[in-house]
C-alpha cells in the first residue's frame, strides 16, 4: 500500500490523525517537549508532521525519523488526549512505513539496535553467552576497575555507555515447564519469562513465580515462548516483531494443552502473566500487530485477551492474607507501558499500600518517563540523561529509599540513576512491586 509519502502495509491511519484537535494539552507532559520546548518535539508537532508525509505534502524522510527517534513512546499524550488520539500506534505505523521505504538515516547506534534486536535478543543462544561474559565482567573485579581508578582513562563516549551496561547478578533465570505445582491449586497460568529480563534481574522471576504458587497457582513456562517484539515494533522492525508474536501464540496455546480442562487454543490456563510492563502491553496489542494476517489474526485476538500484567493479576486475588511488615519509605515509578499504556495505575498502590510498615511517598509526576524507553538510553543517550535527571530529582524529594518499578527497563535506567545521584547512592534500591510483595509474605513467616 502507498499513501502520500508512506508506503507498505503500516501506513498510518487517516482517521486516527484527523482526531486530533491541536489542543496542545499533551504538550506540559510530554519529556522532550519538556526538554527542548520544540513544537516539532511534541506529540502535537510529530502528528503534523506525519499528517504532512500522509498527504504527500512532505517527504517521509530521514528528517521525520529524527523526530520520531526522539519521542520516548513513553504515551505520556495518550493519556493527557481527550480526543483519543492513539499516538503510539501511529507513530509505530508511521515509523514502519517510513523504513518500509528504505529509509535509513539514522545514526549508527539506530542500525546497531537493529542488528542487536535481530541477532542478539531475539536468539537465546546467542545472548545468554553475552550475558554470561557480562556476569564475568561484573564478578572479576574488571567492572570495578573500569568504573573507579580506569575511569579517566575512557574516552566520554565509552565511559558513558559502560556506565549504563547492566550488572547482572545471581543465577540466571532459564526455568520452563511446570515451575511449581501448589497442594490446592486455585487456577494455571503460564509466564513469560522474556529474552533479557531473566538473565539480567532473575530475582524478579523466582518473586513472581513464589507470590503466584502462594496464592494457588500453578505457573508454566511453555520452553518454546519467544521475546515477547516490543523492542523490534517500537523500532519500526514490525516484521521481527509479527515473527516473534506468531511464536509466541503457538507455545502459549500449547501451554494450556494437557490442563485437563477445555480442549482448543490456550485450554486451561487462567491468564498470561508478564511481569514487564513493556512486554505486557505489546501482547495485548498482538491483534493488531496481526491484523493483516488472515491466518493468525482471530488467533491473535484471542490471545491478546488472555494477557494480564502481573500486578493487575495479583490486586484482582485475595492477597492480603499473611503480610507480614517492612519497615521502608518507597516511591513509586509508574512504568509508561503499565499506567499510560495498559491504564494500571492502581493496581501496583493497593499491593503497595497492603503491606504493613511499607510507607508510600507519591512523586509529584510518578507517571513520568524514566528516560529508559528500550534501547533509548543507549541511541539518544543525551535526551536519556536528561528526563532521568528530572526524575532523579522528583526521587529524591520524596524521601524514599525504596524505588519500585513494574518494568525491567525502568529499573536498570533507575539503578544507573541512584548511582549517580549524591543523595541516594549507596543508600536506595529498586525494586519491583511483586518482589516487595514476596519479601512481605516472607517476613509474615
Ligand atoms: S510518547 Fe512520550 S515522548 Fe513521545 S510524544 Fe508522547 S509524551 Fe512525548
Ligand atoms: S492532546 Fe490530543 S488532540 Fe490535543 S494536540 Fe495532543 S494529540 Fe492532538
């Protein structure tokens, strides 16, 4: 298909475009709008911009993609419309059908993303051994070294992007099948485990997997699950990202296979759980990432529909038997894929909010972008550092020690900001909601 300057199957949809009004009122909570004060950096602005490429009255140029590059696709806007303007998946579309046209004129880390995506996170065997010699790294003192006394000696660039390579800890999480098998067992739900989060935070898997068997659920892993192709989507690679979506129905749709319950696609399995607020609100749209497909699209639909985030899962159960108390101060980050683009915001305060001695300290903008956004730290390292240094300081006015997130990518972009930060550094953690809920049940015995 072509329209205007747009080609390929994701041109962006007319009449999603003409709901907007230009009221400007995504403009105050927008990052990079925030930032630059650029009209051209705003929803608003990106929206008249691919109206234009639309119509044919400008080309869907490198210079488009630049200005799309910049926006977070954190759906601050989205949630600020009162038209409904639904900016992600346009922008999604807009970028797709802009690199449809060969399109490539993005700076390199742009193509190093892709071959990263491609070839590295979307392949098990080639990044589990890249996050072993990242576990070495850290381990053997190297890391230490070149973040201490080495450090002068890196050139800017380098010292920035070692500064934001992820620590692995602990064993890595690789578990599928039947995780666990509880005595009276409630439901069966499967879990995505996901290509980096169980090799860089495992912590926040074995926490998911005790809270779900402790309220009577039986978890599996299907072993053929895939990386769930946000990144690629968001990236404007939506072919990776149909591939991976169509691996993904099928082991998930195996998983409910021999439940013993009804026969068909997804036969016993209560819910999906996805513990990344990223990861959740891409498979609840794999019907549309599907929608041209005749073959997978009904599939996909249905699928869709059976995906819950985590928190959103456990605030639906009775969980607030057996706390027991945690004596910290926490802040709550709002991961942009859980409140702007799967409307949780509830869900994370009322687990939060249970525990007994946890105090919570609301930021003024809980709900702002972390500057995390995938791989944007690492191809807009710049913009990154910026909206991090906002957050930071809305952190640290509240007084908490305790930061938790809902997101994986939200809490290594945190983490690099504690570090840096003079207040918190070796004073404050993140976590995730569900391993502060775990060490509740924990300390209630
Ligand atoms: S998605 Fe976020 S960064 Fe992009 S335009 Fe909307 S508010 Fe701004
Ligand atoms: S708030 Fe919605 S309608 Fe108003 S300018 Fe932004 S996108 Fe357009």
């Amino acid at each position: 298909m072509t329209s205007g300057a747009f080609v390929g199957p994701d041109v962006p949809a007319l009449p999603d475009l003409q709901n907007c009004i230009h009221c400007g009122f995504c403009l105050p909570v927008c990052p990079t709008y925030i930032a630059t004060g650029q009209e051209l950096e705003s929803p608003r602005g990106r929206l008249h911009l691919i109206r234009a490429a639309l119509d044919g009255r400008a080309e869907a140029s490198g210079r488009l993609l630049a200005h799309l590059d910049l926006c977070l696709q954190c759906r601050a806007c989205e949630t600020a419309c009162p038209s409904n303007v639904p900016y992600g998946r346009i922008v999604e579309d807009a970028r797709a059908a802009t690199m449809a046209r060969g399109v490539r004129a993005r700076p390199r880390s742009w193509s190093m993303r892709a071959l990263t995506l491609r070839q590295v996170i979307a392949r098990p065997r080639v990044l589990r051994p890249a996050f072993a010699l990242l576990r070495l790294y850290g381990r053997s003192g190297v890391q230490r070294l070149v973040r201490g006394p080495l450090a002068r000696l890196l050139p800017g660039r380098l010292r920035e992007a070692e500064a934001q390579a992820p620590a692995p800890s602990g064993r890595p999480f690789r578990r599928s099948g039947v995780l666990t098998a509880p005595e009276q067992r409630r439901g069966r739900v499967a879990f995505l485990t996901g290509c980096v989060h169980g090799e860089l935070y495992p912590s926040m898997h074995e926490a998911t997997v005790r809270v779900l068997a402790r309220l009577g659920f039986e978890v599996v892993a299907p072993l053929a699950q895939a990386c769930c192709g946000a990144l690629h989507s968001h990236g404007g690679d939506v072919e990776a990202a149909r591939d991976l979506a169509r691996r993904n129905i099928a082991a998930f749709d195996d998983a409910g296979e021999g439940a013993g319950v009804d026969a068909g696609e997804g036969a016993g399995i209560d819910a999906v759980i996805v513990n990344a607020a990223g990861c959740g609100a891409a498979m609840k749209e794999y019907g549309r990432l599907l929608r041209n497909d005749v073959e997978w699209r009904d599939r996909a639909e249905r699928f869709a529909t059976s995906v819950r985030d985590v928190l959103e899962f456990v605030a639906g159960q009775d969980f607030a038997a057996g706390l027991g108390a945690l004596d910290i101060n926490v802040t709550l980050q709002d991961a942009c894929h859980l409140a702007h683009a799967q409307g949780i915001r509830d869900a994370p305060r009322e687990i939060l909010r249970a525990i007994p001695g946890l105090r919570l300290h609301e930021m003024a903008t809980p709900d702002r972008c972390c500057g995390s956004a995938g791989f944007y730290s690492v191809a807009q390292p710049e913009m990154s550092r910026t909206v991090l240094g906002a957050k930071m300081a809305d952190v640290e006015s509240t007084g908490a020690t305790v930061i938790a997130t809902a997101n994986p990518g939200c809490t290594l972009q945190l983490e690099n900001g504690v570090r840096g930060s003079e207040l918190l550094a070796g004073r404050a953690a993140v976590q995730h909601v569900i391993e502060l809920l775990d060490a509740s049940y924990r300390a209630g015995g």
